[in-house]
C-alpha cells in the first residue's frame, strides 16, 4: 500500500500532459476534522488512531498494530488527509464546481467505523458519500471494482435505502474478506441496495467486463442517482501478487470509460472516481490510474501511446528496472455484452445471474431479462 503508487501516477500522468491543461485543477487536501470523521467513525476509533499515530500505542482490538494496518508515523494525519481529499472533491462535484474529481489517494473500502481494516485507516469513500448526502443529493450510487469486496462502504449504508453499493469483486471463498455474496443485499428497509458479484479466480477481462456490463447500468438506470462514486482498485490485474484475477490495462481503461458514461447518462456527469486497491506498484498502478485521469479530464490515453522517456528514466534510476515501454498491454478487452444470452455451463455467467437473481426484483427489475 505504499504512497510510492500514488506518485508514481501523478508524475506519469503529468508527464502525459494530463494535468496541465486549463480546465484541470490539481489541488492539495487539508487533515480533515474530527467532526468530519465522525460522520462515519466511532470518537473512541478516532481517539485509539491518534494515540497509535502519537504515542505508538496498538489497538488490535481496532485493527490497530496488526500485520495489515502497522503503525507507522503521523497514521492519524496522512489517513485524514486522504478524507478530506474524497470529501472536498465530493462537495466541488456535487456544487458543479467541476464535472469530475478523482482522488487516487482514497478509495479506502476497508475501514469499518470502529476499526481499521485490510491496510485502511478511515474511510474516505464514506465520508465523501454521507458529505453528499449531507450537501442535499438524494441518492448516491458506489460502484467499487477492486478486486476485494467493499465491505466497510456496504457496512456503512447497509440500512440506507439513499446509498446503492455495488462491488465486484473475487469471490470471498478464496480472498480477504470472505465477504460480499450475492445473498448480501442491503438490511431491513433498504433491500437490495447492497449488490454483490463474487467472481471466480482467474476471470479474465472478457468475464470481468461482462459482468459490469450486466450489473451495473441496469442498477444505475433504475435507481437514478444524482451522484456516482466509483472506487478503481486495480489490484483485479493478471500481475498483482495478492489476488487471482486476471484483468489488463486495457480492461480496466475500458471500465473506467464505461462507468464515465453511466455517471453522464445517470448522474448528470456527476463523478467522483476513487483509487484503492493494487500491489503491482510500478508497472500496472500508474498506467491504470494514469488512463482514469484521462478519462475524467475528457482527454482518454490511448493504450499504444509510448511512456514519457522522463517518466521510464526516473523509474529505472528508482527501481532498477522497467517492462512496460507503452500506456497498454496489448489486450484486446473486448466482452460479450449480457444482451447476448445467458451460458449455464459459464461460472462467470453462474455468478452473475446468482446477483441478479437476489437483486434485480428489488429494483422491479427482471433478473432474466436481457
């Protein structure tokens, strides 16, 4: 989970141009508030972060001190910045201030509101959702494709019928939750706004992709929100040391542009696009969250663009050494849209259908229809 991913994609999205353009604004993030973060977490969670920040003292009761969330110096401040971050571009979008914000910083979907979790301190993604709310928007939709399953977003507003969480995710039978099945749905009054896909290991972008396609913008259609947080954790990439998927570059640039267009189709463009997730620090990172930064600067980088020199020679003086020469893979990431019928013998298509089947007649929807 190391800060060097997140600088490693500034500097290679500025190295593409990205960030320097007239309608672009790159701003910084103030430590957010206490009152800021209570408005998810516990005051003795946020008391037990600050005294393990100041003073070294574990909490493991609260996820404090473990081998997943170590202490480490100032936790308390830099986990409040990457709040205030989600938070403050959450407000800016949802004012009109601008039609996009991302923050590759947060996406944090671990942290439960009395404790830390799966290397997450606070939840920013929460945070930015109820400061929305807050701000007046009625309903807010989160979609989350990191390979984990979002489980502290879906805890969060398990009970708010305002709050669609959608996750897809590696099935939990093999991958840290153990969570997020299709049989999580949302608690009493709120039935079916939890939506969970538990993919088999090693889906590939075709299933991947497939499987947003036949989740996703039938939810989003119906349950029209006026705001769209999406969390990009990339960690669902056929490289990443710590999960079984198998998705590309090109697969994760194709998701971002799709869920772009639903936030323009649902959410009057209104977006708010999040990091998380992804453990292959230089070659996979940058590129994907360079090529999300794209999208939501309207200026999308084309996959057989070549890396900037200055960016590849930096990395090589860093680390040693350097694959990738270009913005993509290769891949094709071409998917056969649900509309195309439903494979039995299929278990990505079994997976689907199994979150279909206990979500869609919660939206009046038809789970079988294509």
């Amino acid at each position: 989970m190391t800060s060097e991913r997140i600088d490693l994609t500034i500097a290679l999205a500025a190295g593409l141009g990205l960030l320097e353009q007239p309608d672009v604004d790159v701003v910084g993030a103030d430590e957010a508030s206490d009152e800021l973060l209570r408005t998810v977490h516990e005051p003795v969670y946020i008391a037990a972060v600050r005294a393990a920040s100041a003073l070294g003292r574990a909490d493991p009761a609260r996820g404090l001190g473990t081998e997943d969330d170590p202490l480490f110096p100032q936790m308390h401040s830099a986990a409040a910045r990457v709040v205030s971050g989600s938070v403050e571009a959450a407000l800016a979008v949802w004012r009109g201030d601008v039609s996009h914000a991302v923050n590759v910083g947060g996406g944090l979907h671990h942290a439960m509101p009395g404790a830390a979790s799966g290397f997450c301190v606070y939840n920013d993604a929460a945070a930015a959702i109820r400061a929305a709310l807050a701000a007046g928007a009625g309903r807010v939709a989160y979609v989350d494709v990191d390979a984990h399953h979002g489980d502290g977003v879906q805890a969060v507003f398990w009970d708010d019928p305002r709050v669609l969480t959608v996750s897809l995710h590696e099935t939990g039978h093999h991958l840290f939750p153990g969570t997020g099945y299709p049989r999580e749905v949302g608690g009493d009054g709120a039935r079916g706004t939890a939506v969970n896909v538990a993919l088999p290991s090693g889906t590939p972008d075709a299933g991947w992709l497939r499987a947003i396609d036949a989740v996703v913008p039938p939810l989003l259609r119906e349950f029209a929100p006026d705001l769209l947080v999406t969390q990009h954790g990339c960690d669902s990439h056929r490289a990443d040391p710590l999960t079984s998927l198998r998705t590309s570059v090109e697969g994760q640039r194709r998701a971002a542009l799709l869920l772009h267009d639903l936030a323009h189709e649902v959410a009057d463009g209104r977006w708010l696009a999040l990091g998380g997730g992804g453990y292959a620090t230089v070659e996979v990172v940058p590129r994907v969250w360079a090529h999300l930064i794209g999208v939501a600067t309207h200026r999308p980088v084309d996959p057989s663009a070549p890396l900037p020199q200055m960016w590849m020679d930096a990395v090589r003086q860093r680390y040693g050494g350097l694959v990738a020469t270009t913005m993509g893979e290769g891949a094709d990431a071409a998917f056969r849209p649900w509309s195309g019928g439903y494979d039995p013998a299929d278990d990505v298509d079994r997976a689907i259908r199994a979150t279909r089947q206990a979500v869609f007649p919660h939206h009046g929807l038809d789970p079988d229809d294509y």
